[in-house]
C-alpha cells in the first residue's frame, strides 16, 4: 500500500492539528487584551472629562441666571406694585421702566392682570397692546415665580417672570428674556480644549498602552519559549526574567523546577543505565552458561551440575536486584505506610542473631551494646531493614579476625543507631556517593559478596521516610563507621 507523494498520512495530520502554534491569533493575545484594556480605561475616562466638567459648569451659569433674573424681575415688580391698581398702565409702566434705567437684559415686558402688554423693550415686532401668550407670563399671573434656561446652538436663552402684587392681589406680571452669547462662547471654549487635552491623553495612552503591553508580553512569549524548549526535553534552559514582580518570581520558581527536573533526569538516566548495567551481567553469565551446556555433549555430570548451580546463583542474583528495585520504586512513591512505637533494640537483636553464623564462617566477631528505650515511631519491618544492611555490609566487607561493633543509645530526642567495622574502610572521596544508587566502591569485592549496590540507597531512603538521618565516615584508625539518628518516640517509652 502507497501513499502519495507529498500528501501527509492521517496520523501525521492529526499531530499537526493537535500540535499548539507559535502564533496567537491578534484579538486573543495578550497584548492586544491588555492594550484594550487600557484603551476602555482611558476612553471611560476621557467621557467622564468631557462630560462632567461641562454638565457642572452648565448647571452653575443656569443656577446664577435664575438668581439674577429673578433678583431683577422682583426689584422691577416692587416699584410696579407701588403704582396700584388704577394706576397700572402704559404711561406709568414706561415711566417707571425709565426711571430704572438699563437692566441688561434681552427683553422686557410688563402685562396687566389680563395678560395684555404694557410695556415691551423690543422695537421691532413689540407685543405692546397684545396678550401675551406665554406659560412664563400665565404662571407668574398665578401668583408663581417662574424660570426656565436652556443651552442651545452655543448660546444661553433665559426666561424669568415674577408677579406684580398689591395688597395680595397680583395687578399684573414682569418677563424678562435673556439671550447670552458670551457665556455660551466660553462654555464652547471650555468644551474645545477638553476636547483636544481628550486628543492627547488618548493619543499617549495609546502609545504608552501598546508599549506596555509589548513590554509585558514579550516577557511571557520568551517565558513561553522557554516552557517549550524544555517541554521537548532540554531541561538546562533558564527562563532568567528580570525585574522583582510576579511574572519574575514565576520563572524564578520556574527555573528551580526545570533545576529539579533536570536533577531527576540525570538520576533516572543513571538509574535506568546502572540499572540495565547490573541486569546485563548475571543474564549474560546464564546465557554463557547455558550456552556451554547445550554445546558441550559429553559434559560429565559434575560439571554439569556445577554450572547449573552457577546459574542458580546468578538467577538469585537478579532476584535480589530486582527485589531491591521494587523497593526503592514504592519509596519513590512515597506511597504512606502506617506507624507504630518500635523498640529498636529488639530489631537489632533480631538481626544480630540472624547474621552470627555469616559472622562466625567468615572469622568476624559482632559484638553489640544496645540500651533500653530506644523507641522508634516507624515499621518493624523498616527498621529490620535498615539495620539488616547495615550489619550485614560490616560483616561482608570485613577482614578475617575482624569486629563489627553495634550500638545502639539515646542521645537527647533522638535515637542513634551506630554500625562500626575493622574492615579496609571506604576512601575519602567516595564517602559521598556511597548511598548513590548501584555505586560500589570496590565493584569486582562487591559482585563477589553478591552486592547489588541498592543496599545502601534503601536505608538512605528508609530512614528519611521516617525523618531520620544516615551519615557515613571513616573510623580511626581503621574501618569504617554508619550513624543513622531517628526521632526518639516519647509515647512508645511512656507506654513501655
């Protein structure tokens, strides 16, 4: 079956379609939302500028011409009501209106109780004779002061009109009409050059908005690449923001992942190669084995059975590799095992007599000095565990004639466990790799005491599942000396 050419399969073009783009499309990307953001913010801003400032200013011109027009229809209205009522007419309106001289309004017109004009300041088109037909003019017959101002076509237009009275009668009426231009003009004013400081605060907020959000997302597209180069595998990339912010402190807890993962990457990496190291050589002993038996067709009996043997040996060997492995997978599982009060010297006893013939047939002498109360919050099994390798390391790596001292006290909270030899020791520079994971010291001693190089990494692991510590040194002026210190259980002594 072909495929043709230059056409992707279908597994291969779903992969495309799944893989993510480099490219975010323009209105769901960052800084086009943050430039919107800012944008709106402005905006909302620059109405608020635009409109209350003139609002504000509009109420307060049409608060002062109410005063004033009202203020001068009343001082005209009180010398009109000192005429009476027969007295009211055109002659003595005018009079009057002459003697107050100028008032600087528009318009002015004074009516009799009817409505009719007494007396109109405008020349042409007066109304002087006629009734004026005005809801200013009809409420102030009512008895009722009356204002009304609007702004329109860049000009203020106000309209007062008051009740002339005589002893609680209302004999006639005073409208006056204002036409302001030159108010309207500075309110016009003051409307254009909030318009233009609108322009330039927009214009600015722009720029600065865009330079910002540039600013900002350019820091997340490099922390971006940063999570998708080591995504592919790379963990020595560093995201390295500058600044103290928020963004900084996520790629500074960033980086320490990327740390930690790279440190768990070499480990499994060595792990996985030690590991298949340790597996390849008892498999290729049983497959040369093997091989040499199926080769050989006149293998006597006893050579026979001393390879099969040897076979068996190397097939234990895997099983306590792999046993160990299983081990050390469910520590790094962390998986949570339940505790109890544990008296430590009965486990060391335990394993003291478990170890006296391999002590004995190797002419190594276990001597052990174990206090009372040295009680432990863990597992029996644990701790059997831990001080089973311990013990059994000092035998095995020991000289003939040699001793292995054991301790076991109380020091302040804590209980500390002490395995010493008089073995070759271990040198200085290895001291530190010792609970490393298949290290040995002494490989070709190791493999011929059966080590696996585990042993030493499941006390490590062990003893910090239980909040211990484990150090190793070298022992004067021979030898080589284990210290494992766990927090003393003061319930399980109480209860002892």
């Amino acid at each position: 079956m072909t495929r043709e050419k230059g056409r992707p399969a279908p597994a291969e073009r779903r992969d495309a379609a799944k893989a993510p783009s480099d490219r975010v499309p323009f209105w769901r990307s960052l800084q086009t939302k943050f430039a919107l953001t800012y944008i709106v913010v402005i905006a909302a801003v620059v109405i608020l500028l635009n409109t209350y400032p003139v609002l504000a200013s509009r109420n307060m011109v049409f608060q002062s011409k109410q005063a004033a027009l009202l203020n001068q229809a009343s001082t005209l209205a009180s010398p009109l009501a000192g005429l009476g009522t027969d007295t009211l007419s055109e002659e003595n309106v005018r009079s009057v209106v002459e003697q107050m001289g100028s008032i600087g309004v528009t318009r002015l017109m004074v009516t009799d109780p009817a409505g009719r004009v007494l007396y109109d300041s405008r020349e042409a088109g007066s109304a002087t004779g006629r009734y004026a037909l005005l809801r200013e003019v009809v409420s102030a017959l009512n008895g009722n002061n009356y204002f009304r101002s609007e702004y329109r076509d860049g000009a203020f237009r106000s309209r007062a009109a008051v009740p002339v009275t005589y002893r609680g009668m209302t004999i006639g009426a005073v409208y006056l009409y204002e036409y302001d231009r030159e108010q309207g003009d500075m309110l016009l004013g003051t409307q254009q050059n909030l318009r233009f400081i609108s322009i330039v605060i927009c214009v600015v907020a722009l720029i600065l908005s865009l330079v910002f959000s540039r600013a900002l997302t350019r820091r997340i597209a490099s922390f971006l690449k940063t999570v998708r180069v080591v995504r592919e595998g790379d963990y020595n990339q560093r995201v390295a923001l500058p600044g103290s912010d928020e963004l900084s402190r996520l790629a500074d807890e960033f980086d320490q992942l990327t740390v930690r993962l790279q440190t768990t990457e070499e480990v499994r990496r060595r792990f996985v190669s030690d590991a298949s190291h340790e597996l390849k050589t008892p498999l290729a002993s049983i497959r040369l084995l093997t091989d040499s038996i199926l080769q050989s067709q006149g293998m006597d009996r006893e050579t026979a059975v001393e390879f099969i043997t040897d076979i068996g040996d190397e097939a234990e060997r895997l099983t306590r590799i792999t046993e160990k492995l299983l081990t050390l997978t469910r520590m790094d599982t962390a998986v949570p095992v339940e505790t109890v009060p544990v008296d430590m010297g009965a486990v060391v006893e335990r394993v003291r007599r478990m170890l006296e013939p391999l002590a004995t047939a190797g002419g190594v002498t276990l001597e052990t000095e174990l206090a009372e109360g040295c009680v432990v919050r863990a597992t029996e099994d644990d701790l059997y565990q831990v001080a089973f390798n311990l013990m059994e390391n000092a035998v095995k790596y020991n000289l003939p004639g040699g001793k292995v001292m054991v301790s076991l006290a109380v020091a302040g909270d804590r209980v500390r466990f002490r395995v010493e030899d008089t073995g070759v020791g271990i040198p200085e520079e290895d001291l530190p790799k010792v609970f490393d994971r298949f290290y040995r010291v002494d490989k070709a001693r190791s493999r011929a005491a059966g080590g696996t190089g585990l042993g030493l990494s499941i006390v490590r692991d062990t003893v910090r599942q239980h909040g211990g510590t484990v150090t190793a040194s070298r022992r004067v002026p021979e030898g080589s000396c284990f210290e494992v210190l766990f927090p003393l259980c003061r319930e399980g002594r109480e209860h002892g």
